[in-house]
C-alpha cells in the first residue's frame, strides 16, 4: 500500500501537473518568452500582455499565463490561392 503524500509532496506534486499553479520570476519568465527583463518591465508598466501577479514587492508570472501569451501571439498562414 502506498503511503500518503506530505503537504509539501503534494504541494510540488501539484505544481508539476498544474501549469497554473507554477509561478516564475521575470528573469524565468523572460527567458521563456525571449524577451529581456527590462521588455517584460515595460510591459508590465504599460498594463501589455503577459498577464502577472503583484505579491507585496515580488512579480511573478504564472506558467500557463505564459503558455497563453505564445498561444495568442500565434500568426496563422494564409491560404494562398492558385489562380
């Protein structure tokens, strides 16, 4: 019989299958995105995508608010036409 998780094994169990629960810190979030960390600052003060938290001083960004930024910057191909 398995034995049942710790709070802190579940917690990080959690974070390993929800993107939403993981939270990163602007220099992660900057390399992710490929952005420098002074992009994704202005960014944040112009209130532009990516969506971020405020946690006392600390920014973080959720990992599937990332994921939907690059989702969402996606450009779809034209379909050309052959006349």
């Amino acid at each position: 019989m398995q034995q049942p998780l710790t709070a802190q094994e579940g917690l990080f169990f959690m974070i390993e299958r929800s993107p939403e629960f993981t939270l990163l810190n602007e220099r992660d979030a900057a390399d992710i995105l490929g952005f420098s960390v002074k992009t994704l600052q202005r960014r944040r003060w112009l209130r532009e995508t990516p969506q971020f938290l405020k946690m006392g001083r600390k920014v973080r960004y959720r990992l599937s608010d990332l994921q939907q930024y690059i989702e969402e910057s996606a450009v779809k191909p034209r379909v050309a036409s052959i006349q």
